[in-house]
C-alpha cells in the first residue's frame, strides 16, 4: 500500500513544481508588439532595445514582434504583460481581439505608449482599455507636465513639475475610471485643446486586467532618457503585476 502512495505523492510535488515554474517564468516576460497600419514612428526602432535593456536589468524576458498572428490564447499565456509600442490602426483582426480581451479578462496586463491611443478605433473594448484616443497634436515642442501622483513607482522619482520636449496628444473618449498620473499645462505650450483636464499618463484596473499608458515616447531621446524609462518601467511593474502602482 506504501509502495504505491509515495511515488503518487512524488508525481503531485513534482507536477505542483513544474507548474509553479512556469507560472514564475511567464510572470518575468512581456511581449512588446509594434505592428503600424497608419504612421509609422521612427521611434520604435529604439525603443524596442531599450525595452530588452530594461528587461535584462530588471529580470524580466521581453520578446518583439510587428505580427499580429502571435495573438493567440495559447501564446499570450505566456506574457505577464503585453506592450503595444508606438502601434498605429487598425492591427488585430476579429479573432485576435478576441484573444486579447480574452487575455486581459484572465488578469493579464497591458502597457500603450505615445500612439496606442492612435489605435484601434473601432474596438470599443481597447478604447476603454487604452483609456483615450488620440484626436491630434500640434508641433514638437517643449511643455510643463504636472505630476498629480507623485506617490506611484511610475512617478515618485520626478518633479512635480517636469519640462521636456514630445509630441503632445491631444484626447476624446477619455476612460472616467482611468486613475492619472500625469496631466499637460496647456498653457505651457500650444495647440493643447483638451483644456484644464489633459491627463497625459495614467493607469487602472480593467476587466480583470491592469493598464497603464503613457502619451510620452515620439521622439527618439525618450528611450534614453533615466526620467521616462523609471516612468515606463514603473508602468510595467504594474501592468505585469510585480508591484503595486502605489507601495
């Protein structure tokens, strides 16, 4: 009767093993995907290494892709979090909504940077994911951003008030449930016309999932830049779900 009971035991440790080593495994990787079917962003050239540099320094795995067809249900098991870079248009198709939404339900996370708000327009699920689509921008040029939460692991390390240059989006459809992090002083520059409330970095908990977006990331210094990649790599943390947004 023993005989039979430990080698029984012995498969379940081992089985309960394996499988909390591959829960571990996909917690420590993201899929970066970059796919454009509108503007393309110079940008994504760079800041696609950035995003393994940042995963090598941190011990998280980052794989890339511009193919859509990675959507699937089985692969995305394999991400803690899923990183639309600089995506533009329409990029999915039906089924592979699908599978994404599917993905997020399952607690999945998401992480839009600059043109992911330029995205999808016709899914209304991402809209609110995402949290706000894109309606246009005016020049590059330098404005004041304001940190509303200086106590989250996305901003806790800028000023309150934080000068730099990009290209500045402007918003509709704006999520109300999304939580901000970060808002535009329209008067500090021009062609802002979203008025006194212009979040332009946020995050919340959606439909079972975690976002968090960034409308900085255009022009390629951002992918060099200590302040910005603290901010994205705090979003991450977030979205991947290795840390509170708020300790």
């Amino acid at each position: 009767m023993k005989r039979n009971i430990i080698p029984g035991v012995l498969i379940c440790l081992l089985t309960l093993l394996s499988f909390t080593g591959t829960v571990n495994a996909q917690s420590r990787k993201i899929l970066v995907f970059a796919k454009t079917a509108g503007f393309y962003h110079e940008s994504i050239a760079v800041g696609l290494p950035a995003l393994q540099k940042m995963g090598a320094e941190h011990g998280f795995g980052v794989d890339t892709t511009r193919n859509s067809a990675v959507f699937t249900p089985e692969n995305l098991k394999k991400y803690a979090a899923v990183v639309f870079l600089n995506t533009t248009g329409d990029v999915l198709n039906d089924v592979q909504q699908k599978a994404f939404e599917q993905y997020i339900k399952a607690g999945g996370g998401y992480v839009g940077v600059h043109a992911a708000t330029d995205t999808e327009y016709e899914w209304p699920w991402y809209g609110k994911l995402v949290g706000a689509y894109f309606v246009k921008h005016p020049e590059q040029q330098v404005a004041t951003l304001i940190v509303k939460d200086r106590k989250s692991i996305a901003t806790a390390h800028l000023p309150a008030t934080w000068s730099r240059k990009d290209e500045w989006y402007n918003f509709k459809d704006i999520n109300p449930d999304i939580k901000v992090l970060i808002e535009l002083d329209e008067k500090s520059y021009k062609g802002g016309s979203n008025g006194a409330f212009h979040p332009i970095a946020w995050y919340h908990n959606y439909d079972g999932g975690r976002a968090f977006y960034t409308g900085l990331g255009h022009v390629d210094e951002s992918y060099t830049d200590p302040l910005f990649l603290k901010h994205l790599l705090g979003g991450l943390q977030y979205a991947m779900g290795q840390k509170p947004m708020h300790k």
